[in-house]
C-alpha cells in the first residue's frame, strides 16, 4: 500500500491503515525528535503526540505534499512545545543522535554530538536536516516555513558555533 | 558594486560547498580569498566541519510506537462514535414529547407507537437482544 493510498482510506475512517503510515515513518521521526530534543524520552513522547494529531487533522491532508512532509509540521510543534518545558540536558556520556561510518571513532562522533547539543534547537535542526537529510536551501525553506535568507543564515550561524566548538578541540 | 565582506564570503562558499547558487561570482570570492588570511582559516575549518558531518549520518535506532498510538486512537475514535446515536435518540424523543404536548391535535394510535420504534431501533443499533437470557451469569456463592 503506497503513503496516497493508506491516507485515503483512513479518511474514509479505515484506522488500521494509520499504521502503515506510522510504522514507515516511526524511525525517522524519531531521529528528527531527537535532533532537536536531544532526549530520546521525549522524542519517543513528541513522535507519538505528532502521530495522533496527524490522525485527528487526516481528514485536511493536502494530497498534493508528501505526508512526511505535513507531518513534519505537526511533528515540529510537538517538539518546540517539549523544549519550552523542560530543562536542557546536561553533555552527553554516550552517542544517541550519531552514527558514524567505518573509520571514524566513537569519541569523535560524542565530540560533534556534544557540539550539536550546544547549539539552539533551531540551528540543531537545520544542520540535521542539512547535513544528514540532504535538503537543499529551498526545500529547508518549504520544510520549516522560513525565507531561503533565513535559511542560510541559519546555517552559517549554526555553523560557525560548531567550528568554534569542536574544529580548535581537533586541531589540538 | 556591493561592497564583498568575509561574511559574504564565506556564507557564499558555504553555499557553493552545499551545490546552491552563490551570491558572488567565483571570481569575486577567489580575490578576496587570496588576500584575506582570515577567511582561508575559516574555510579550513569549515571544509574540516563538512568532512566530519559527512562521515555521520542520523541513528534510526529500533522503535515500536504503533500499540501506543493505537490504544490512544481506538479510545478517542469510539469515545467520539457512542455519543451520537444516544444524542439522537435523546432529541427524538424530545420532539416527540413536544409533538405530543400540543393541544387539539390527535395522531392516532401510530403515534403513540413512535417511542417503541426508538426503543427498538436502540437495541437494533447497540446489537443487543433485550429478551436474550445470559447463561453466562452464575450466583455467588
């Protein structure tokens, strides 16, 4: 069953098929969760808060977007509404944001981990979306409803704080 | 012609690095590169950053959230179905009560047999035999 498919018939009030949805979508959602969170906790909360407003705001699903896309607004409300309420984590011990590929060491991964943890959510979010998802400035732009501006901004600022935090520790 | 900072300069070659459109031209940004000892710095470390991003990727690690997501759905979705078919039931009667408070008007025998029809028509909707006799029932001891 195809995401067009699952999300017509659970218009039509077919509520197993929320679950295809839900069980394509899970793990990413989650990884997005966590990147700004950086609680894994909470992103688990925030994932399953985004899902049940998705099921109750189905029936005004644009066909037009993709669903990972609408949902990733819901999802993002969920999380800036989480961050408001608690307390910012302390660093971290062990990696839960990362993987790295062969050849990289597990310090280095916590090293940028720990940096990523010292920036906003916001700039958290736009780097990982960036940098690990791949989009481009446009579609950054359409995913977190901001000027293209904005965006690169963003992105430099974010950047910058990373280099300063983490680029002197590694040339040492 | 705008005036081209290290800031530009660099927002610029983090576009280029990025595959977007840069706001200077390459010519432009190689001048000011080649005489700024600030910004080759700075784009030694920012090709270092993009290096190290580029070696990770997002953990998707394993996660079962659909036995949540449903106990909350099933819930809210019949929560939202029982109230409606008794509401309706409910305003039935009510009219029906009103029609038959009003003065100088007979409706006949059939009329008289419209809260029955309800009934049954409640016990046809909740799928319930109101005459069925549960076996199942057993008395304390």
């Amino acid at each position: 069953m195809d995401d067009a498919e699952a999300i017509k018939r659970c218009q039509q009030g077919e509520q197993e098929c929320f679950r295809h949805l839900v069980e394509r979508y899970q793990k990413r959602a989650v990884a997005h969760a966590t990147a700004i969170l950086f609680n894994r906790d909470d992103a688990d909360d925030a994932v399953q808060e985004a899902f049940i407003d998705a099921f109750k705001a189905i029936g005004t699903f644009d066909t037009a977007r993709t669903f990972y896309q609408w949902f990733y607004v819901l999802l993002r409300n969920r999380c800036y509404k989480l961050t408001a309420k608690r307390r910012p984590t302390e660093s971290l011990d062990e990696s839960m944001l990362l993987t790295s590929q062969s050849g990289i060491s597990g310090e280095t991964t916590l090293g940028l981990e720990n940096a990523l943890h010292s920036l906003t959510a916001e700039e958290r979010e736009i780097v990982c979306l960036k940098y690990f998802d791949g989009l481009s400035y446009d579609e950054l732009a359409t995913h977190l409803q901001i000027p293209r501006g904005t965006v690169m901004s963003r992105l430099f600022n974010a950047r910058r704080r990373l280099q300063r935090k983490l680029v002197p520790e590694r040339e040492v | 012609m705008k005036e081209i900072t290290c800031e530009d300069v660099l927002m610029s070659q983090m576009a280029a690095a990025d595959c977007e459109q840069p706001e200077f031209s390459r010519q432009q940004l190689s001048t000011h590169i080649a005489a700024c000892a600030n910004c080759q710095h700075e784009l030694k470390q920012s090709e270092a950053l993009d290096q190290l991003l580029a070696g990770h990727t997002l953990s998707e690690s394993r996660v079962d959230l659909w036995p949540a997501i449903e106990n909350r759905i099933t819930k809210r979705t019949s929560a939202a179905f029982h109230w409606r078919p008794f509401a309706l039931i409910g305003l039935l009667l009510v009219i029906y009560k009103l029609l038959e408070m009003l003065p100088a008007r007979d409706l006949g025998m059939a009329f008289k047999l419209v809260p029955l029809v309800i009934v049954v028509l409640l016990f046809v909707f909740i799928k319930e035999n109101p005459f069925r006799i549960n076996t199942e029932l057993v008395l304390e001891r």
